[in-house]
C-alpha cells in the first residue's frame, strides 16, 4: 500500500486519526506504524503487531445455531 504524504498532510486531525484506525483494524498498518504517522513515540509489544477484525459474520447466519 502506497500512502499519499500530500493528503495525509491536508487532513484535519479527526480524518487523519479515522484514517489511521481504519487501516490499523484492517490489518495494513502497526499500531506503532500509526503513531509514527502522528509523531507519537512507538509503545511497542503488540503495538508493533498486525490486527484484524475478528467478530464479523454473515447477516443471514445471525440468530442461528450449529446443529
């Protein structure tokens, strides 16, 4: 994935941190990865680590049970 510096420099504060949260829930980008967008200093342990989403499922599955 390619980031365009440009945009990222016009964005408001709120799209920018959207924008990093988007990413870091999609699983593109380290948590350390985004605080380095922001000039915040790295937390490192599992902020340096790749993290997706796990809780999704299909909408005609919801309510139904294994059998």
């Amino acid at each position: 994935m390619e980031y365009n510096r440009e945009a990222m420099l016009q964005m408001d504060s709120k799209a920018k941190g959207d924008f990093l949260l988007k990413l870091r829930m999609a699983g593109f980008i380290t948590g350390d990865e985004g605080r380095d967008k922001l000039n915040l200093p790295r937390r490192g342990g599992n902020s340096d680590e790749l993290v997706v989403q796990t809780s999704m499922g299909l909408v005609d599955l919801l309510g139904k049970e294994d059998k």
